[in-house]
C-alpha cells in the first residue's frame, strides 16, 4: 500500500444504509488501457556549447511544464539554458504530459558528446514504458429509501499506480475520481476510501477521462443494476434521482454550476426511439439474436482548474493559462497560447475565436503554440481545458487589444471611445459610415505618430486567466446491441449521444472529439486491456495481443446537444475532449448485461467473457 | 536485424541454388512471419531470398477438377480470381477475411502453409479439401503436410511451387476472428466432395495445428445441415487456452463455426 485516502462522511453514510429500505451492492475492475497515441514518443536533443544551452524537440503535452520539471527537479539546465520544442504531436491522451527518462539522457548525451541526439520508441516500447490507464478494483453500496431515492453510496477501491508515481498519478484516483461519486444524482450522503498499491507493472496516470471515466463507469452501472434490483425503469430511477437545481454543492467537494439532466436524457431516449426497444428486442430474439439496450448518464469535471483550489489539496502547480495577442503592424495577428495541440485542431477553434470577434478573416490569424522560447509560460493542453481556460485567456487578451484598439480608432477618428464597436475587421463610430480597418489601426500603433496622450506604442497584449471552478460537461449516452449467442459476440445496431458541452465553438471539432472518446470508451469496454502474468510480464505489448478498436468495431454514432452555457467564463464553454471516453463504457456493458440476462460481466466484454457469462463457467 | 544479403532469384531453381550456397539462408514471401522475426532478432539469416517476385510462382488456373493456386499468388489476386469464386467460392471468402488489406496485398498461400501458425486460415483449407502441395522435388498429400505447431513436411531449402484443390461439390468456411491479431480465434472449414465424403478441417483451436474433427465429420455425413450439429460436442482438452478464449470456449466455437460454415456453403 502507498496510501489510503478517504473523502466524504463515513458516519453520515453509515446512518443512511442503517435507515435504507434497500441496498444495491456492486464489485467491478476498472481494466488497465495503454494509451497507444499514434506518433510514439520521441525526442531530440541538441546542446549548444558556445551558448551553454540546450534545445529538446520532444513529443510533450506541456513544453513549459516539461522545462520547468527538467530544470527545477532534475537540475539538467536552468530554465534560461533550456529550451523545449513540442510542435504538432502525434496524440497524446494523457501519456504524454510527462517527463520520461528517455529525454532526460537525450539531453545529458547530446552534452556528453557534443552532438545532437535522437531517441525514437517502438510500439512496444511504448506499451512497456508509456503511462497506463485506468487499473481499479472497486466494491460500493448505494442505499435507498422507500421512494427509491438514493441516500447514501459507500466506496472502497484499490488503485494500482505501478511500479512508481508517475507525475499526476496521485491526483487521478483521489481527487478526479472521488470528487465525481455523486454524478448527476442528489446523494445526501458519501464515502470513498481509496487505497493506492505499488505493483511490478508499468506506472498509471492520467488517461483519457483521469479518474473521471472510473467513477462515472462505477456509478452507472450501479444504477443499472439498481434498477434491475428494484424493478424500475433505468430511465425512471435516474430521474428521481436527479439534481435539477444548481448550483449544487455535492457532498464530494465538487459544486455544479448549471445543467439540465431531464433534457439530455430526453434528447437520447427519443433519438434511440427508446419506447420501440421491446418490440425491437422481441423481433430480434425471434431471429436468434440477444438484444439489448444500455443508459449512461455521466457527468465530469474538467476545464482543469482554479489554481488555489488545487494548491490546496496539494497540487505543485497552478492550472491557469496564457495568451498573448500580438497584431502585427500591417494588421495580421498572432495568438501564442499556452495551450498545447495534439489532436485537438486548435489551429482552427482559437482562429476562430479571434475571427468572430474582430470580423477579420481566419487566414489573417496565426495560432503559435508548443515552443518555450516562442512562447510566454503555459500549462499546456490535458483535463479538457483548452477551450474553457485557454480559450478564456485569449479572449481575455483580446478584450485588451480591442479596448485600445478602441482608443486609438476614437482618437483618430476624433470620435468618443464609447461609441466604437468593432465590426468586419474594422473599427466603425456606431450610426455613422465613419471606419478604419484593423490593419490600419495596428500601423498608428506601431508608427506611433499620431496617438493619445500618454499611450504606448504597439497593439500587443498578455493575458493569464485563472478559472473560477471546475467546468461540467454531463449527458446522456444510450446504447442498443445485440450479443451473438453462439460466439458471445457483439455487435453494434445503434449508439446515441446527447451532450451538454454549453456553447459549440466549433461543431466538427467537438464531433471529432466526441466520436474519439466513445471509440475509447467502447475500445474500454470490449476489446483492450493491458495483462500481466504471474510472473509480471506484460502479455499484451503489441497489437498483435492489444485490441485496438477499429472503424469496424464501431457503430455510427447519433450525436446531439442541449446546452447550458457555463457561466463560468465568457464563453459559456465547457470542454469537451475527454467525455465520450468517460461515459461509453457504461452504456456498453449495461447494454450487454441486458442483453444477456447476467449482470454479472467485466471490461473488457470480450466474446470468451459474454459466451461464459451466457453459458455459465465450465 | 543483424546483417543479411538479400537476393531477388527470377526462377525456383535459381532461389534453390542460392539457399544451398548460403550458410543459414531463408526464403521470402510475403514477409509477415520472416521480417518481424528478424526484427526482434530472433532469427538472423545469412542470405534472404525473395521468392515473391519469380513469375513462374504466381498464377491461379482451374480446369477440369482441379484449382490450382501458385504459391507466390498474394491473397488479394486470390480473393478477386473469377477461377476463384467459381470453382472454390470458400476460398476466395476465406481469403478476404483474412488478415487486412494490407496483408492481403502481401500475404502469399505459400508463405501461410509453410510457416504452419496453428492460427492461419489456409491451412483448414487445404486439410478440408484434401489438397495436395507441390514443391520443387515432389508432391505431398494435406494430411501429411501439415505435422504440428509451425512444423511440415518440407525439407530444408524445399520450396513450395502451388497448391492443387480438388474441386468440392459444396465447400464453406467461417471464421471467429482474434479481436486483435485477427487471425483465427477458430476457423472452420467444410467440404463435401462429389462423392459425398465430408472432410472438416479447425484451425486455432488446437495446440498442434491445424486439425480434422471426426465427430463433425460423421454428423455431417448423415445430414448435411447446421443442425445436425446442434447436439455433437467438442471435447476441449488439447485445445488451446489464452487470454482471449478458453478451451471450452474454443471447443464451443470450433462447432458453431462448422455450422456457420455448412450453412455458408449452402
């Protein structure tokens, strides 16, 4: 054991079940992932003796983080000497926000022999090295009243972190895991207690969802079964249960801003036509087929985070982010962000942002990102926060470069500052015809011959935005397969998703993200996991033991929004990278064990497992 | 990969000139089994020669009774062949849930049943149809071809020429892909000759290899149907046992599978 962390009320919780009319019990693996990012981890390393300084190109999430975790904790430069390169990475998910040693001796080699050095892993060094995912064991118990009310829920699970704790390790199965127990459901009561082991195995850490997939998978499934237990609808038991007022303080740290649970449930049971099924699943048992239908409603907090709330519970960084807006002096604008794209398509999102705000075109917008000495300090990209805090910082930025945009048009428009508003790129005196395009306000600054009183030259400005709570993206997902008698097979009839991620900035992005975090999800829930044996070898460390899901393995999923705009920050957006990955799991093996008529089943639903758990052990 | 010469001889007799030159010579096919072997270090031949590209090896012709397949011929070439699907129709179906399309474009019958992985889908067909392979000195039967866990009959240096199929009266094949690997978690295939003698052959399913199933065999004689199955079970000892089915499971799937493949053959 390396610790055994606790949260919530243990007297309260151990009151409700004294008092419950009735308990649902639940034991279930969360099952151990490799992330398996496409581009592998790699770096360069290249020192440069004149200027005593080092250059990395390394295939990292957070450049800055990783500059400052390479000078400060491992005193391999300082911060000045010390330069750090991450340009369009290959995927990261998680498994790469962290300082590997691969990079480390890179750095030391390229000083020792007065040449750059290379390091580039294979796949399978990749899955014996890359931070794993995931890897609970969990038992929990929810008590209800009379009224199938939900009021108490009591959890125990052994977190395995591996061989050593990886950066962030420690925070995912504590405070991203814990703090989610209460989902999307008014539980009075709490209590978690969290016992983290070391094994001989590959370090866990942050993957995909963090903690959050991992509590959400428990308590959905814990519904399901409780429905099934109580005889009532799964739809049904969670409405009861659902916190329709906000915000709302969970007994678990988190408090929820805003959100509407009733309508993404709604959204999903009518996209699946979910009063159809029993005639659905009547025809295709009729046909020797196992149908059946699965909810998930999942919530999570992401848009990671207040910086003082996180130092408080011991985290070594702050989780603002950074922007600067620089307009160059022909009127073209740069936008460094902290921000950090891997797959993200940020190029597009944060052009965007600039691009409907100014009226200027996206092709006028540079994104500059993933290089330290390019850019001012951030925090890099993970926790889906590039939209909610990066994206806040830029806007933030921008409100400082529109403002003395503002000054400079009314000064030489000779017009009050009130009554510019900037529209198409230019800056208009509202009511009149009188404009000057953005480019030309940018030249007054830069010549600086004709500007206001006491005002610098330039068009330029800095922002670093420290977000007030948490963002919380929640939904509904629903899912309808059948399940192959003969093989214990499943396929796919349909998958539905209706999502509250508050305002859209891009839809196709949000679509991309959606589609690659059900296919993790469902990727979880029949087909990967990472396996040792007895004797702590990895069995699984190439694709040839390692399911990956495929476009095959998958269905074609129904996606839908409701919204509710967080009014966290000025966007009104949520964040929305990492839940399909956080709540498909659940709805797959609801649906299965429906299927099936055995609600006992583990992730990953392999064929050998449903057949087993249809025809029972030999 | 350690050092090796590698050779591109024009005709069978050149490439066996070479391999008895060499001191520790392979040959080449597709490459699917050879290279990432040689990759790992596993293997470290002294000379590689590449059969893949000698014209007299890939070919597909059928005539009279027979389907004669060249063993150069990519799985692709032999999933699209119209002498394919008209003569052995299960063939050309096991041949396009083979693998991927990238494998199929490089894979060779050849290379599949010289390597004998006790998870490749030709040899189940070749056991089934009772099919004989030619090399470059003689002719061996299936059945004696084929003699365990990555073992045949072949010499070393022997190279594989063609492969000859009797053509069936009904032929099917089905197969319950490995989730990852996609090989054969078990594959099945059936034949019904036109004398009526029925031949089932699994693959995937045992710890030796490719294996006939005298207990579908007979069932399936009497009535050639999917339900005359329904009551006949699979013993699974002997079968193998991993972390994605175990032998019980196999043994269920190796009948499931017969009946999918009788079914598909029509």
């Amino acid at each position: 054991m390396i610790y055994d962390w606790v949260l919530g009320d243990e007297a309260a919780v151990k009151e409700a079940f004294s008092k419950a009319a009735n308990v649902v019990t639940l034991e279930l693996t969360n099952n151990r992932l490799v992330p398996n990012a496409m581009e592998p981890r790699s770096a360069v390393a290249d020192y440069d003796q004149a200027e005593e300084h080092f250059t990395l190109y390394t295939t990292s999430q957070n450049p800055h983080v990783a500059r400052l975790v390479l000078s400060a904790f491992y005193n391999i430069a300082p911060e000045h000497k010390l330069r750090v390169i991450a340009p369009d990475v290959g995927g990261g998910f998680g498994s790469k926000i962290y300082v590997y040693p691969e990079e480390m001796v890179a750095l030391w080699a390229s000083k020792k022999v007065g040449r750059p050095v290379k390091w580039t892993g294979d796949r399978t060094e990749a899955f014996i090295t890359d931070a794993h995912g995931r890897d609970h064991v969990t038992k929990a118990e929810m008590a209800f009243d009379k009224d199938n009310k939900i009021i108490g829920l009591n959890v125990k699970t052994y977190a395995n972190l591996g061989a050593y704790m990886s950066l962030f390790s420690s925070a995912v199965p504590t405070y991203l895991y814990a703090t989610l127990l209460s989902g999307q459901y008014n539980i009075p009561a709490i209590h978690a207690e969290i016992i983290t082991v070391y094994t001989n195995t590959v370090p866990v850490d942050a993957y995909r969802g963090a903690g959050r997939p991992e509590a959400s998978y428990l308590l959905e499934r814990m519904m399901e079964t409780a429905a099934r237990q109580l005889k009532l609808d799964p739809g049904e038991l969670r409405r009861k249960n659902f916190i329709t007022q906000f915000p709302h303080q969970t007994p678990v740290i988190m408090a929820y801003d805003i959100g509407d649970f009733n309508a993404s449930l709604d959204t999903a049971m009518k996209a699946i036509d979910y009063a159809g099924f029993p005639a659905r699943k009547a025809k295709a048992k009729s046909e020797g087929k196992l149908r059946g239908i699965g909810f998930s409603c999942y919530i999570e907090a992401c848009g990671i985070a207040p910086s003082k709330a996180v130092g408080s519970l011991g985290a070594g960084v702050g989780l603002w982010e950074s922007a600067e807006v620089r307009v160059n002096p022909v009127g073209t604008i740069e936008i460094l962000t902290g921000s950090h794209s891997h797959g993200q398509g940020h190029e597009t999102t944060f052009a965007q942002l600039v691009s409907d705000r100014l009226g200027v075109p996206v092709s006028q917008v540079q994104i500059v990102h993933g290089d330290t000495d390019k850019v001012q300090f951030g925090m890099g990209t993970y926790g889906s926060r590039s939209i909610a805090v990066g994206g806040t910082a830029i806007v933030k930025a921008l409100e400082k470069v529109e403002a003395k945009g503002k000054k400079i048009a009314a000064h030489l428009l000779e017009a009050s500052e009130g009554d510019i508003v900037i529209e198409n790129g230019e800056f208009k005196v509202t009511g009149t015809d009188k404009s000057i395009a953005l480019p030309m306000v940018a030249l007054a600054a830069y010549t600086a011959h004709n500007l206001p009183d006491g005002m610098e030259p330039g068009l330029k400005e800095t922002a670093f935005y420290d977000p007030s709570n948490f963002t919380f993206p929640a939904g509904a997902y629903i899912c309808e397969l059948e399940v192959d008698p003969g093989t214990g097979k499943t396929s796919f009839v349909n998958f539905v998703a209706a999502d509250d991620f508050g305002r859209l900035i891009n839809p196709m992005i949000v679509e991309g993200q959606v589609h690659g975090g059900l296919a993790q999800g469902i990727g979880q829930a029949l087909l990967e996991s990472a396996i040792y044996d007895g004797s702590g070898q990895l069995v699984t460390a190439s694709f040839m033991d390692y399911a990956m899901p495929r476009a095959d393995d998958l269905p074609s999923f129904k996606l839908n929004h409701t919204s509710t705009l967080c009014p966290g920050n000025p966007l009104g957006v949520k964040g929305c990278g990492e839940a399909g990955a956080i709540g498909a799991s659940a709805a797959v093996i609801n649906a299965i064990t429906d299927a099936i008529g055995n609600n006992k089943l583990e992730m990953p639903a392999t064929p050998d497992r449903v057949w087993h758990a249809i025809h029972g052990n030999a | 990969m350690y050092q090796t010469t590698y050779h591109r001889p024009s005709t069978v007799d050149e490439a066996a000139a070479l391999f008895a030159k060499g001191t520790e010579a392979k040959y080449l096919a597709g490459g699917h089994t050879l290279i990432p072997v040689m990759k790992q270090r596993l293997a470290s031949p002294s000379d590689v020669i590449d059969l893949a590209s000698i014209k007299e090896l890939v070919g597909i012709e059928a005539s009279g009774d027979t389907l004669t397949i060249k063993a150069a011929t990519p799985y692709f070439d032999i999933m699209q062949s119209a002498d394919v699907k008209k003569s052995i129709p299960a063939i050309a179906y096991l041949t396009s849930v083979l693998g991927d399309p990238a494998v199929r474009h490089r894979g060779t019958i050849g290379g599949s049943i010289a390597n004998n992985d006790p998870a490749a889908d030709f040899p189940a067909a070749l056991l089934a149809l009772g099919a004989t392979v030619k090399t470059n000195k003689r002719s061996i039967a299936a059945h004696d071809f084929f003699q365990g866990l990555f073992a045949t009959a072949l010499d070393d240096g022997e190279i594989i020429t063609a492969v000859s199929f009797p053509i069936p009266a009904k032929a099917g094949y089905a197969k319950m892909r490995h989730p990852a690997s996609r090989f054969a978690l078990t594959g099945v295939f059936v034949a019904k000759t036109k004398s009526g003698d029925v031949r089932v052959a699994a693959t995937g399913a045992s710890s030796t290899g490719v294996m006939r199933v005298p207990a579908i065999e007979a069932a399936l004689k009497t009535n050639w149907a999917a339900a005359a199955l329904d009551n006949v079970k699979i013993p699974a000892n002997g079968l193998l046992a991993d972390i994605h089915g175990s032998a019980d499971y196999r043994a269920n799937l190796v009948k499931v599978m017969a009946q999918r493949a009788v079914t598909a053959a029509g």
